[in-house]
C-alpha cells in the first residue's frame, strides 16, 4: 500500500497489510506538513535462521511500533521520544517498505534454536 504524503489524512486513517504471515495494522495521520506519524502493531509467525547452525524456525511476533515519517530530512531538533523515524525522499509512504525493513531487522538479530539454545558451546555447529 503506497500513499502520497500530501494525500495523508489529518484524521488518523486505519490500514493493514500482510506479508506472507505477519499483519501490519494500525493507523496513520498527518502531524504536519512535513510529518506524518504511524501508530501500528506488527503480528504473525515468521521465519528466521538459527545464529549457530542455521536451521530455520519460526518467532512469533507482537510489537507495537511508533514510526514518525519525514517528507525530507528530519529537522533533529524536533526529535520525538520512543519514536522511529523514517525519512522518505520521494513524497510517497510505502507501507510495504516499511514493513520489509522491520522484518529485515528482526531477522538479523541472534536467534538461536532449541537444540543450539541448550549447548554451552561458543562456536558455531557445523553441519
């Protein structure tokens, strides 16, 4: 889902997508000329790759997200507490992009699996 920025409501505006298993919904208004805010829960199953062995296994998600989207750079001096800002250069909100970020951070993190969880080693499993 794509909106252009100077189509964002002032009234905050329900949305939701999916990708593959997880749910991104909430809602989305205008603070702004230049800032728009996204109140959004990201839920679902998704699959990741253990940190040690590389098995895959699935974490369940339930966040709750504050983004702050930028038309433009973000002017830092107005910098909201416990918030993510996204700056777009191209006037137009992509949830789906925004979506795939949170996703990608998620599983670049070090999940581990049952079987990697309870040995003590510090090396890597080979296979």
């Amino acid at each position: 889902m794509k909106v252009e920025f100077r189509k964002v409501p002032q009234v905050p505006k329900e949305f939701k997508i999916c990708v593959d298993s997880v749910n991104f919904l909430g809602t989305f208004s205008r603070i702004s000329n230049k800032l728009a805010k996204i109140d959004a829960k990201i839920e679902g199953n998704f699959d990741v790759e253990c940190y040690k062995c590389g098995k895959e296994l699935t974490v369940n998600i339930d966040e709750k997200h504050i983004f702050t989207i930028s038309d433009g750079v973000f002017d830092s001096d107005n910098e909201r507490e416990n918030e993510i800002i996204i700056e777009i250069d191209n006037h137009i909100l992509n949830f789906e992009d925004i979506l795939n970020s949170e996703l990608e951070s998620l599983s670049s993190e070090y999940h581990t699996c049952k079987d990697c969880d309870t040995n003590d080693k510090f090396v890597d499993i080979e296979i």
